[in-house]
C-alpha cells in the first residue's frame, strides 16, 4: 500500500508540474501522462461544454469522438469556455445542487485529461476542423437553447468558431443537442437531431427538429447510426443520445460523423 502511495504521489506531482498548453499537444512527460503525443492527421478542435449529460458534455460522446478520431491518426485539440455553468446537476437525483457553482473550462478539463484550453484562444485559421458533442451543455452553457428555445442566445466564442470555420470552407461536426447552435448561428444550414415525432419515447426530444425548422435550417430525419452530410456548407450531424437506444448505436453514428467531417477535411 505504501509503494502503492508512492507511485500515486508521484504522478501527481509530475502532473502538477507542467501548465496547460494555448494549443497543440506538446511532447512533454504530461503528454505520456494524459494523451498521445502530436498526430499527422488532420487537425481537429473538440469544443465542451462541462461534465455530465445534464449540465455539461454528454461524456460518452465526447469519449466516442475522441476513440474515433484517435483511431483515424487526427491531431486533436479540445476548448471549453471558461465561464460558470447555468447550474449543476446532481446526477443521481437529476435535480439542481443548490449553492453550488462550477466553471465549464474546470469541468471540460476532466474529459480532457487536464489537457484543454480556453475557447477564447480557439483560431480556425490552425485548425482543419472542429466538432461540438452534445449534452444539456450545449444547450444551457454554450448557449441558452435549453431556457429560450428558438429565441435563445449563443456564446460568443461560439458563435465566432461556428462563423469562422463556416467562412473559411472547413467542416463542422455536431451531435446530439448541439446543431441547435448551427441552426441559430448559420441559419440556412441543413442538420438532423434524428426523427421528428417521439415514437412512444424512442425519440424524446424530437420537438427540437421543429424549434431548428423555426431557426431557418433545414431538419433531415436520419436513424441515429447515421450522419446527415451538409455538403454545400460542410456541415455534419448525427442525434447521438438524441435517441433512447443502446450504447454501441450511438457510438456507430458518431462514427460515421468523425469519418464525415475528416472526410471533409482532407479534401
């Protein structure tokens, strides 16, 4: 057990040593530590919201894009805001912790593996392209989708990243909850949050799809091992936990979108 402290301790402080990096991955001992080292592929921007599916990123979809583009060689780096969460979510009740507050960079950073920087220093100009997992985060802490609806308000971080990749021709990847915040930034866009009547429950927020409807983008119905391709704007869809189904379908969706949008990005 003492040897057992030791190695712990170590670690931790060796981790502790080495600052966060604005951008890339560095080959450094928190490199070995957290991540790969730096990657030949395409160069991809992973954008969070938090922790947890109902005040932050959808955790096995961030981990799902993260498993896919590692295995297709991208060089990936990931962003949050740092700014405070709408609220927090205690997860085993699904009700708001009262008095309690957290930052989504801090929370975003546990997805990351401490490797992550602020959304501020995101440049689309270094970088191939960038994907947004979905999650209530997305829709209560990069913008206020999840209160307003059609009407909501989007970062302004994000609203810049969505604006510049979209101008400069580079893919956007979204699932879930998130091509809400292509719909509100882009307007005419074409995006899918899966099917567009509940199904008994299969699809329980199906209402979204006419919420984007009212947003100006067009909804594609697509099952949730699919992506829907924009090719005109180079955008990509997949519901994700849009749906209520099993693990391994959703995991294949954002497949197919990973392989969408670094399909994109190589061209």
């Amino acid at each position: 057990m003492a040897t057992l402290r030791a190695l712990v301790a170590s670690r931790l402080a060796a981790s502790a040593a080495f600052a966060p990096y604005p951008c890339g991955w560095a080959s450094t001992p928190r490199a070995a530590l957290h991540m790969s080292a730096p990657r030949a592929g395409p160069r991809v921007g992973l954008v969070l919201s938090g922790c947890g599916v109902y005040d932050g990123t959808e955790i096995h979809e961030a981990s799902a894009v993260l498993v896919h583009l590692s295995r297709a060689g991208a060089d990936v780096h990931i962003f949050a805001p740092s700014v405070p969460q709408m609220h927090v979510i205690d997860h085993t009740q699904g009700q708001p912790a009262e008095k309690e507050n957290r930052n989504v960079l801090t929370e975003s950073a546990r997805i990351a593996r401490g490797k992550i920087s602020d959304l501020a220093q995101l440049n689309a100009a270094n970088l191939d392209a960038v994907i947004f997992p979905g999650g209530f985060g997305a829709a209560k802490n990069l913008s206020s989708f999840a209160v307003d609806g059609k009407d909501c308000t989007v970062h302004r971080d994000v609203e810049r990243v969505l604006r510049d990749f979209h101008k400069a021709g580079k893919p956007i990847g979204l699932c879930c909850i998130a091509p809400v915040l292509a719909a509100k930034v882009l307007g005419a866009v074409e995006v899918t949050v899966g099917h567009e009547q509940e199904e008994g429950g299969k699809w329980p927020y199906a209402g979204t799809a006419e919420a984007i409807k009212a947003l100006g983008a067009k909804h594609c119905v697509k099952e949730v091992t699919e992506a829907h391709v924009d090719q005109k704007n180079k955008v990509v869809t997949t519901p994700a936990f849009m749906c209520e189904t099993a693990l391994h379908h959703i995991h294949d969706g954002i497949g197919a979108m990973v392989r969408k949008v670094l399909e994109l990005a190589r061209k």
